[in-house]
C-alpha cells in the first residue's frame, strides 16, 4: 500500500475538494496502518505459540484467520467507499480478500481435523 504515499496518489489525496472523500481516505489510510501492526504483531504471538507448541497455538491461529478475513473485508468496504467503480484496485483488493478466505478455510480445516497437529499441540 505504499502507492498511497507517493506521488501523484498523494498529491491527489491533499488535494480533494470535497470533505467526505478526504475523510475516507484518512480512514482508509489509518486502518491499513493499524490493521498491518495488528497482523504483525498477532503473527508474531502465533509464531511463538508454534516453536514452543503451546495448546493455544490451534485456537490463536483460527482467531487470527477470521480475523483477517473482517478486516480485509472492512478494508474492501472503505476501497469501495473512496474509488470509483471498476477500477483495478477495487478488484486487486477483493482478489486479495477471496484469497484470504480460501486459505482460511483450508487452513482451519487442516488444524481442526488432522491427527497430527491434534498430536502435537495436545501436551
């Protein structure tokens, strides 16, 4: 999301007239960046319950896929509000969310019914 930062993109981010889309781009602006720290530092919690196999470790990671999968679609939400309609970006980030979701859904699959996990984190 860095394009949102440089060049021409900033300059018309400075530079709208009307006050509702610059209040959704701010909006938009700091969610990325909040829910970007928020993803680094749960990944960082859940990598941490791996190497060390804690129980948690199942239920944290199956937390952290759904929520990631709410907050691309808020995120989706506020692209939709700010862009225009049929736009790359608009497809470029529900490609993103669709994607999230399928390999959530494989993911705890995965988690929830195989023996071996199920083996590995029950101490």
């Amino acid at each position: 999301y860095k394009f949102l930062f440089y060049g021409k993109v900033d300059f018309f981010l400075s530079s709208l007239e009307q006050p509702s889309l610059q209040l959704w781009w701010k909006t938009l602006i700091y969610f990325i960046v909040i829910t970007s720290t928020f993803k680094i530092i749960c990944s960082l919690f859940n990598i941490f319950f791996l190497f060390k196999r804690k129980r948690i470790f199942r239920f944290s990671i199956i937390a952290y896929t759904i929520a990631a999968i709410l907050t691309e679609g808020l995120k989706y939400f506020f692209v939709t509000q700010v862009i225009e309609p049929n736009t790359e970006i608009i497809y470029i980030v529900f490609s993103q969310w669709n994607e999230l979701i399928y390999f959530s859904v494989v993911l705890s699959a995965y988690i929830l019914i195989s023996r071996r996990v199920n083996a590995v984190f029950s101490n």
